[in-house]
C-alpha cells in the first residue's frame, strides 16, 4: 500500500526516485510524485514548489509522471518519491504525494493512515495552517512545520519527532525541509522501510527491490525509529531520540528475481520459476531423510507440548493455510484453528500459553496479520511465521521464522509463494509428525522421498501449459466461473477462484462440492464454467455426483485430476486437465499450478493488466 523512496548523493536524483518507484509500482499506482530538492523551479506550469523544493506529482500510473517530469524543470540530488494506493480522498493531482505544508517549507511522502488526522487538522487550522488535499499527510506536513516554525527553528529532526508523539496509526515517512538541502528523514510505525547504505549516497525505500540496484547493504528500520540520511551519513533514533546502533543486513537475492527477463508479465515469470522456488525450500529443508529444523526450537524442542496451533493470515496466504490445517490434523493429529487474520483479533479468541501460532504471509508486512502475531504473543502463544521476505517485520517479531525462500514475488496475483507456503505447511506437518510419533519413520521417508519430486512434477505440468492457453482462448468470455471441489480440493478450488477474479475480473466463487446445492446452485445456468478438482481418491465419487449435478443444468465443466483418474473423469467432464499421478495428500503443491495458469491466460486474452489489477496493492499495510 503505497510505496516511497529517497535519495541523497551525486547522481541525478529524479532518475534515482523514478527507477525506485517502478520497482515499487506493485504497491500501488493509482497516483505518483516526487519532490527533489534544488534547482529554482523556473517552469512551474507544472509544479508546485517552495523556493528550494519542487514538486511533480499526478494521477495515473508512472508513465504519467514521467512524462508530466519532461515538461517540468525538476532537478537534484536529494528528493523523496511515492507512488500511491489511495487510502483518503480520490486518486487526483492534488492528494497524490508529496504533500507540501502550508509555507512549502516541508515536503513529506507517506505510506499508511493517521487514525486521528481529523482532530489535528482541526487545530492546525485553527492556527492559520491551510489545506488543499483531502489526505491525512497534509497534516504530518503541517504538523512539522508547526514544530519547526514555533519550537526547533534549528533543528528539522526535533520537530520531526515531536510531531510523530502527535500522530496515532501507521507511518512509513519521507521527508525533506527547505532549510537543510544536506538531509532528508524517514521514520516508521507499522509500515515497512530500509535504508539502502552506498558509497557517499544513501538511500530509503519501502522494499529492497527499489534500491537493489544500487546497493546491497541495508538498516531495515524498526517501529518508532527515525533516521537522519545524509549523504555520507545515516543516524538512526528510537522512539526517545536515542541513538540507535544498527546491524547492516546484506541482501544476497539475485537482482534478476524483480526483472521480467524476457517474460511477457511477472506473473507468467513467477509461475515458471516455481519448480525452481520449490526446490529451493524442499531442499534446504529436507536433507538425507530427516527435516532439518535446527534454527526451529518451536519443531526442534515443544512439538511434543503444543495443544492446539492456530493458523492465521490473509488472502491467498490464508488459502494455503487452509491446506495447512488439513495436512497437519492427518499427519500430526494436532487440533488446528484457522482464521482470517482481520478478524482474528476482534473475535478474542481462546488462546492458551500452551498454543502455537501459526503466521502465514509472503510480504511480511500485512498488518492485520501483524496485529494478530501481536495479539498471539500477548495471550502467551509460540509464533512460528510462514513468511516469503526476508527482514520483514511479521520474520522480526516472530519466535521462529521458517523463510519460504521463493525470491521476491512482483505481480500482484501471488503464485509461487503460494506454492512455497504449502511446502513449507507440509514440511511443518511432517516435523510435528515425526517429533510426536503420529508417523511411523517408514511413513514419514515416503512423504519425504515425494515431496522431493514435487518441483519436477509441478515442471511437467508447466510443460503442458499450452493446453490451459488454449481453453483459455475459447472460454475468457465467461461472465461467472464455479470451482468445486472437497477435502483439499476445496481449499485449492478457493486460491484458484481468488486468482482468476482478481487478475481477471470475471466473477468467480468457490464451493465445497457438496455445498453447492445449499443455496448456490441457483446461479447455475446453461452455459456456466464449472471448474471442478477432482485429485482425492477417497472423495471421487462423492464430486463426480457434484459433477453430474452440475451437467445436468447444462454447464461447461473443466475438470483438473491425476492422471490415473482421467479416462474416468473425462466420461464426465467436457474437458480434462491432467496433473501426475502423485500422493493425494501432496496434490495442492502441483494441482495448483494449472488453476493459476488458467487465471493468466483468461486475464491475457480479456487483455486485463495481468500484474497491476484494478484496486489492488501487493501488501496491505492498511487496517
Ligand atoms: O503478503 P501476504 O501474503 O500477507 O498477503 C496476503 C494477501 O494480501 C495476498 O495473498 C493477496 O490475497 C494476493 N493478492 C493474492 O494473490
């Protein structure tokens, strides 16, 4: 939700903050800007500017403000950047960031929400300060500039602090003050921010890959912190205004993880990378028949002790929880509750000291799922988080981190963490298992020696993906799309719903294959696309009867199954999509994969903006 950048050194700082920006575009894009200092503004048909600050922002995605910057004079070695998901007051020129304050002394980027902006605009105006956004950054603005003009008038930093004692909600901040061309600051609550660490220039960022091609070398900042960034020195402080002593954190990720290398979109780039992703979590988890979980003392030493694991999170990371809860009821017979992380909180949930946590994010930075690892650890509860990026802030506050180590995932549509989040579930499950002897050692190599041929099995599928294009092709019309499936199906049947209408924009739900004559049936016509998983042998009969309901009001059913099913099925079925024969209890990892392929290729054909859908962000760091 919202991207920002920064940059203070030698280079041209409007190239620094663009580039930054389009590496952070999956944050949002409904709006973007940047304020660099230096250079009078000789042009300001298209700017709004102090006399050392000038500003260039618009609505629409980058390429607007690319071009808005050609016809600007906009020039610098210092300035901060945003790019927008709009949270208060419409997607227009005047409430995308940077925000300037009254006297356009103080120019300020902002990712997240100020709970009680009303109440301080309120008395800002009250103080002559005037307002021309709907935004509750305009306040932060003036808020500092407040401080600034009537308490610190030496010192930016100090009016920077008191003004954040000021605010209630969640921040990441850039900011830049007219009176000091050597310095810009940031802080953080509650919304993610690094500092990128260079040779005489530095660098802030709301996600590595903004500052991955400059530098490697990073302070990732905590909650309450506030850094002073020049451009041969960074200071951090806490919350008191103490100065902080911080560990670099070197990024070792291979700077082609955020290029599309040749791909058409990320998403197709990251589908394909998945056997690659898998192998990279299988098997630095799974070696010479044993789970190595060493840096896990949650597996290593209280499997025996957990009552009951809760699993927690949002989105498509809460679909794999959903898989998550049925493998480690069967293999560790451990009762598991699973909730949407937004509701966790206010549900109050029945948590004893005795209970584990299970988090589940690819980000890192959600913050309903943040919030309810808080409220986890209040209530006495272990946390063992499933979490994609590295240093984030769900991995830092967790008592165990089991990385999923799929790279960084740039389309919106999540896939391979998705992936990479069931293996990780499945490779919690076995340990459990193992540590409480609900599978015998014989067993428990079996699962090992398979799940080592998940990422060639999912390899096989994406040989065939042609097949998908190709129905693809003639169905991306459907007005409504149906996925049915039980037991597991069921919870791949929900990811792949999710992916084909967030990417597509086609209606889309999902039911248990039963459930469907409960109500929703209703909505079958002649014609629907019914989507039906069908990749549980114990369950087979009882879908195939759900199948022939459906065919029966005239559907058009696609069915996905293993290979040793499919004669059966395509008697059935009207076309068959078929996965390896494999261990049915591994089958999400892999049966997945054609359901993700099929929301792609629809979205392709409906011409849809595959990575950057409508009104969505890659991480929701809003409540
Ligand atoms: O970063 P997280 O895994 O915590 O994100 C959770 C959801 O916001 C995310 O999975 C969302 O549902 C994706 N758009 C799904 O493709």
């Amino acid at each position: 939700m919202c991207g920002i950048v920064g940059y203070i050194g030698k280079k041209d700082a409007v190239q620094v903050l663009v580039d930054g920006l389009k590496k952070l575009e999956y944050r949002g894009y409904d709006s973007a800007g940047i304020a660099v200092y230096g250079g009078k503004n000789e042009n300001k048909r298209n700017t709004c500017t102090g006399n050392n600050i000038v500003v260039v922002k618009c609505k629409g995605r980058l390429d607007s403000l690319q071009e808005k910057i050609k016809n600007s004079i906009i020039r610098g070695n210092m300035g901060i950047g945003h790019t927008r998901w709009a949270t208060h007051g419409e997607p227009n020129d005047v409430n995308s960031h940077p925000h300037v304050s009254h006297s356009s002394k103080i120019a300020v980027v902002h990712n997240g929400i100020i709970e009680n902006y009303t109440e301080l605009k309120e008395f800002l105006e009250s103080e002559g300060f005037e307002f021309v956004s709907d935004t509750d950054t305009e306040v932060i603005a003036n808020l500092i500039e407040y401080f600034y003009k009537y308490y610190h008038k030496e010192e930016i930093t100090n009016a920077v602090v008191n003004s954040l004692k000021l605010l209630e909600g969640t921040y990441a901040l850039g900011i830049m003050c007219e009176d000091f061309p050597d310095r810009f600051i940031v802080a953080r609550k509650g919304s993610p921010l690094v500092i990128g660490l260079g040779e005489n220039e530095n660098f802030a960022a709301s996600d590595i890959p903004a500052i991955l091609a400059h530098t490697r070398n990073t302070y990732i900042l905590d909650d309450d912190e506030v850094a002073l960034i020049k451009q041969d020195q960074v200071i951090v402080y806490d919350g008191f205004g103490n100065e902080v002593k911080k560990e670099v954190f070197k990024v070792d990720w291979d700077i082609t993880a955020t290029e599309k290398s040749g791909y058409e979109h990320f998403m197709i780039k990251e589908i394909c990378e998945e056997p690659e992703a898998l192998r990279n979590i299988i098997n630095s988890r799974i070696k010479d028949g044993e789970i190595v979980a060493g840096d896990l003392s949650i597996i290593e030493n209280e499997a025996a002790r957990v009552n009951k694991i809760f699993i927690v999170a949002c989105g498509t990371a809460y679909h794999a929880g959903l898989v998550g809860k049925q493998v480690i009821e069967t293999l560790a017979k451990i009762p598991v509750e699973i909730s949407i992380a937004s509701e966790f909180r206010y549900q109050d949930p029945i948590i004893s000291p005795g209970d584990l946590v299970i988090v589940i994010s690819q980000s890192g930075e959600t913050i309903y799922t943040l919030f309810a690892l808080r409220e986890a650890k209040r209530a006495g509860a272990r946390v063992l988080s499933i979490v994609n990026t590295v240093g984030s802030s769900i991995a830092r506050e967790s008592d165990n981190v089991l990385y999923t180590l799929a790279e960084p995932e740039i389309a919106i549509a999540s896939t391979k963490a998705y992936n990479n989040q069931l293996a990780a579930l499945y490779i919690v499950a076995l340990a459990f298992a193992m540590k409480r002897r609900t599978v015998n050692d014989r067993a428990a190599l079996e699962i090992m020696e398979e799940i080592k041929r998940i990422p060639e099995l999912v390899a096989e599928v994406l040989n065939h993906r042609e097949e998908v294009q190709k129905f693809a092709a003639r169905h991306y019309n459907s007005k409504s799309v149906f996925f049915i499936g039980r037991g597991l199906d069921y919870a791949l049947s929900v990811e792949g719903s999710l992916k084909l209408k967030e990417i597509s924009y086609i209606h889309s739900e999902a039911y248990a294959g039963g459930e469907l004559k409960h109500g929703t049936i209703a909505l079958i016509e002649e014609g629907t696309l019914v989507v039906a998983c069908v990749t549980q042998n114990y369950l087979k009969d009882k879908i195939m009867s759900n199948i022939k309901e459906v065919k029966a009001r005239g559907t058009l059913v696609l069915a996905v199954t293993q290979s040793r099913f499919t004669c059966e099925v395509s008697r059935t079925a009207d076309i068959v999509i078929t996965i390896p024969d494999m261990n049915q209890l591994l089958v999400p990892m892999v049966a997945i994969t054609p359901l993700q392929l099929l929301a792609y290729y629809f979205a392709v054909q409906k011409g849809c903006d595959v990575d950057k859908p409508r009104n969505l962000a890659k991480s929701v760091t809003v409540e």
